[in-house]
C-alpha cells in the first residue's frame, strides 16, 4: 500500500471535529482558528517499539495508549485537548494492523474530544509520534514552576500499578492471572486526568503529570519553582490490588507510567477539593507540603526523614556521554 492510501484509508476523519479547524489532513499544514480569549497548549509524545512498548503489543492498545500519554500532558497543564497530528513510522504497511490502530485512534480521539488534523507517515523501525495540541484559557495554564511554600500536595487516585505490572513481568514473577491482568491494564491503557486537570484551573498552584516516577516528577515541579517539596511516603495511596499483588513503595514512588496528577494547592483552596473529588468521582491525597530549603524531594516516613531510596525516574542516553 503506498503512504497515500495509508493516509487515505486510515487517517483522514480520525477523532471529533472542531468548527475551529478550517483546514485538516490533506494539504501542506492544518490551519487552526484559535479563539481570542483562548491560548495553546502543545506537546508531543514518541512511543518506540522495544523501548517503551513490547513489540508485540497490539495496535489497538498502542494507538490507545500514544494518545492517552499525550492527553495527559494537557490534563496537567489544566488545557482542553483539541487536535493532534501523528507521525507513523512503519516497518510494513499490513491493512490488518493499520485499521485496527485506525479505529482504536478514531474510537478514544472522539472520547477525548480530540481531531486528528495531519501527520506524516514514513518507512522505518515501529515509531509513533503524536503532537497534541489543547485550548486554555489566555494565562490559566497551570505550570511547574510556580509551586509556593506552604502549598499542600496532592496526587489523584493511586501510583504504583503500571510499574509494578512491568515488573511482575520483567521478573518473570507469577501471580494470580487475573490480578495480573487487572494491572497489565494499568500498563497498557492508562486513564488520564483530563477533566481533573481543567478543574484544577483556579485551585492548583502548579501540577504535572507522574509519567517518569511521583519523585522525579515532583522533582521537576521542585526545581522549576525553586522549592523543597516533604513527601510522607505512608500517605502515598496505592490500590488494594498493587499491595496484595506484591507491590512495594519503590514501585510507587519510583515507578512511572501512572499518569495520575501531582499537584500543589495553596492552604485557603483545600477545601475546594471536597467538591472537585465527589463531581468527578476521583480519590485527592495530601502526600506532603511545599517547603523553604533544598529544590528537590525529601522523604519522610512517620515524620523521619528517609534516605533516597534509589535514583529517580527512568530517563534515556542515561548511560552516554
Ligand atoms: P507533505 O509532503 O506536504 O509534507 P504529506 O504527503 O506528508 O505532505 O502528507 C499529506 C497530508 O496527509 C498532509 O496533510 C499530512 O498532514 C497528512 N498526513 C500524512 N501522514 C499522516 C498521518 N499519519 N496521520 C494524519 N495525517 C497525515
Ligand atoms: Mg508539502
């Protein structure tokens, strides 16, 4: 199949439509109306096969998650998800595969709200690339850097699952199937905070999404905002399946993949979190407070402090020079 009946096929009408979008896949570039009042929020995520998914992973899971990751990145920034463009590298054009990630794209780009509006597509070792582009309010969208002492800090749902899954499996360790799926789910098709994130506009001080790891991620808003972010581990929430399943905290302090939302909320707004959990549904936990001292993450378990258990987040070219 040549690259224009892939791009025929397969991409064109792809998610939800937007008046906004007066040109789409099919000319040199897609050109976007944005409203006056509104600002845009951009991101892109690459998922390679053999690095952050295991080959054989189906194409209806793969196109799931490359646009779950990148909705989380608007979820953290408090932005509405709008558009996407997506860059395929594919090792062979099977019309098997590609309906099947065409569907499953077209099927979550619509419960997202988003629209696929162009691409580029390419021979090559299994890439997706996809850029995701969302509306916020002009000057609303919640950063890392602006976290203030005093600030309490939150996580929504629990951590832990996705990365103990990639360990479990990793390890070769058996445990009950079902369980096993259960947390596979929480590997392979993750649930971003996009209505979460765009409730926090207003509240949320600063917030980011725990894809690398809650303590390098917390790192990040630490260091953008010039902070001491004190977690107390025995806070962190983790799910009834993640303990009886094996879990430890490392997995849930350390491990990536969550996809939860971090973020700091200044003492007169904790109280707006009753409403924002019982709307939506979601678990808030106060894990900690934003501190004077060193720009980073302290840990504490029961009040003592607790030595860095291991070196934070997963991070690529960490063994080049
Ligand atoms: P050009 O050569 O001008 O860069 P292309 O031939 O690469 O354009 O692409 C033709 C049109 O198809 C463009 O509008 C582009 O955005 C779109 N497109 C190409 N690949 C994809 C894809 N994987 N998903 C969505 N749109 C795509
Ligand atoms: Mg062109």
């Amino acid at each position: 199949m040549s690259e224009f009946a892939i791009i025929k096929n397969y991409c064109q009408g792809i998610g939800q439509r937007h008046p906004e979008t007066k040109i789409s896949v099919g000319d040199d570039a897609a050109v976007i109306a944005v409203p006056v009042d509104q600002e845009l929020a951009v991101s892109v995520d690459t998922m390679v096969a053999g690095v952050h998914f295991f080959p054989q992973t189906s194409p209806r899971l793969l196109a799931r998650k490359l646009l779950s990751v990148n909705v989380s990145d608007m979820a953290a920034m408090g932005a509405k998800a709008k558009w996407a463009t997506l860059a395929l590298t594919l090792p062979d054009s099977s019309p098997d595969w590609l309906q099947e990630f065409s569907d499953a794209l077209h099927e979550r780009a619509r419960e997202y709200g988003v629209e696929l509006i162009g691409g580029d597509t390419t021979q090559g070792p299994l890439t997706l690339s996809l850029q995701i582009m969302g509306l916020v309010e002009q000057g609303k969208a919640i950063l890392r850097s602006t976290a203030k002492v005093g600030d309490h800090v939150y996580v929504s749902n629990h951590l832990g699952d996705a990365a103990l899954a990639l360990r479990l499996i990793n390890e070769g360790k058996t445990v009950d199937d079902g369980d096993l799926i259960q947390l596979r789910l929480a590997l392979d098709d993750p649930q971003p905070q996009l209505a979460l994130g765009q409730r926090l506009i207003n509240i949320a001080s600063a917030a980011i999404d725990v894809s690398d790891g809650l303590v390098a991620d917390l790192t990040h808003i630490a260091q953008a905002s010039k902070v001491g972010i004190e977690v107390s581990i025995e806070q962190v929430p983790t799910s009834p399946l993640f303990r009886s399943a094996g879990g430890e905290m490392n997995d849930a302090l350390y491990g990536g993949d969550d996809y939860q939302l971090a973020f700091c909320v200044p003492q007169d707004k904790v109280s707006m979190l009753d409403d924002v959990q019982q709307e939506l549904n979601i678990h808030l936990t106060c894990i900690g407070r934003v501190v004077h001292g060193k720009e980073g993450v302290a840990l504490t378990h029961h009040g003592r402090a607790v030595p860095s258990l291991k070196a934070a987040g997963f991070e690529h070219f960490k063994n080049q020079r």
